[in-house]
C-alpha cells in the first residue's frame, strides 16, 4: 500500500524547515541510509526554493502544495505553484561554474534525484522528483 | 539559524548554529561580512549546523570572494557530514580552505 503526504503551504522560507521535517522522515521510515535522507530533503527543499524565488518571485504569501508519495520501489514528491513557468534554460543540466553565486539548486537537484520530470497544467506549474528506493531484503523481483 | 562572532587568540570566529536556507542565509552573510571588514582573518565554525542549502552555500562563497578581494582569509572548520555533502554536491570543497578543527585554524593562521 502506498503512503502519501501532503503539504500546503505558503511561499514563505520558514515553511521550508517543516516540509524538509516531512520529507527527511519519510526517506527514513523506507530505510533510506542517513546521507539518502539528507539528500533526498536537500533535492526538495531545493526545488521549493526555486518555487519561491523564481515562480513566486519572492511573494511570501502563495500556495505551494507537496505531494509525497512512497511506493514500494520509489519515493514520489511533486510540487504544484500557481506562480510563472520557469525559464527553460534553468531546467536543462548545465556545467557548474566555480565562480557563480546562484544557479546550484537545479544541479543539485538533478544529481541527487534519479527523474526529474517539469509539466505546465492548467493554472500552474508541477515539478515531479522520483528517487528509487533499493530492492529490499528478501523481496521477490 | 544563529550566528555569533567570538575572539580566540587573535582569531575572529563566527558560530553557526541550526538550519541556513534561503530564510536564513541573508542573515549569516550580513554577519560575516560586517565581521570581515574588522579583520585580516575570519573563521566560520560550522560544526553546529543541522541543515544547509545552496543559497548558504553561495553565502558562504560571497564572503569567500569578499575575502580574496581584500586580500584577506575566509576560513571553514567543524563540517558535519551534511555541511560536507552539499559542498561535494556543488563542487566547491576545492574552493574552501577547510579545516578539522579550531585549533588547526589556529596553528594554520596564527601559528599558535
């Protein structure tokens, strides 16, 4: 059966602590190593950062809603904004440079989650982070 | 987050404590960049932080490059494991001059 965890919150950075609370026990309750966990709550909070500064623009008080799905071979979090859709070219993976201030928060995010899927729906913008989770001990194949 | 600046033998050092995120790290870089101008040297001690992003990482990179411009040192010491990963993750532990502890930046910057 599979465990879903929602979260509507505003746009505001102070919401970001209690959705990367959520997200970090949910990696840890399907046995996900501690650094996974870490990862997998810096790939979220990552991407709604991004929601904030660029779909929002910084307007604090938008919705942002996050759908956390745990399926026996995957975690599943999707994002909806009702903000901007983002520029293209921030999505694409693209080479770090040494010497930038910004721009790290996408890369990052693509490094640690294993799809990184963007789709404009009607009103808004979904983001959908999959990371695989690995075959348990004695499961069948 | 909580930021507070402290002397140890000469040594200006700045105590990061809990979550820097995008709420939070405009507050840090302030203080370590007001911190900056007052000394040759300044050191982060990171040793207390629960959480770290990309955006304190750029903070932590913006008052790295305030540094180098001045011609003075930003140095880091006391990185937990997730401090660490974010920086492998960014590519940038190159960058920093890191250290294990306060007494090897210490013996590093002030030879004491």
């Amino acid at each position: 059966m599979e465990v879903l965890i929602k979260f509507v919150v505003p746009s505001h950075p102070r919401y970001l602590r209690l959705v990367r609370a959520g997200v970090g026990e949910l990696a840890a309750f399907h046995e996900l190593a501690p650094e996974e966990c870490r990862a997998v709550m810096l790939a979220v909070d990552e991407a709604l950062a991004n929601v904030i500064r660029h779909a929002y623009r910084s307007d604090y008080e938008r919705p942002i809603e996050v759908n956390c799905r745990a399926l026996p071979d995957r975690l599943e979090f999707a994002l909806f904004d009702q903000g901007e859709a983002p520029d293209p070219s921030r999505l694409a993976p693209h080479p770090l440079d040494d010497v930038a201030l910004s721009g790290r928060g996408t890369h990052i995010i693509r490094s640690i989650m294993d799809e990184v899927a963007y789709e404009q729906l009607p009103g808004g913008n979904q983001l959908r982070l999959t990371k695989l989770l690995p075959p348990r001990k004695g499961a069948k194949s | 987050m909580n930021a507070s600046v402290r002397s140890n033998k000469g040594l200006t050092i700045v105590d990061v404590q809990g979550h820097i995120d995008l709420g939070t790290s405009p507050a840090l870089r302030k203080t370590m960049l007001e911190s900056l101008k007052n000394v040759d040297c300044l050191a982060a001690n990171l040793a207390d932080v629960k959480y770290i992003d990309s955006s304190g990482i750029a903070s932590l990179l913006e008052v790295l490059k305030e540094a180098k411009r001045k011609g003075k040192k930003f140095v880091l010491f006391g990185l937990t494991a997730g401090v660490r990963e974010v920086l492998q993750l960014t590519r940038l532990t190159g960058v920093f001059e890191i250290h294990a502890t306060e007494d090897d930046v210490l013996n590093s910057v002030t030879g004491a």
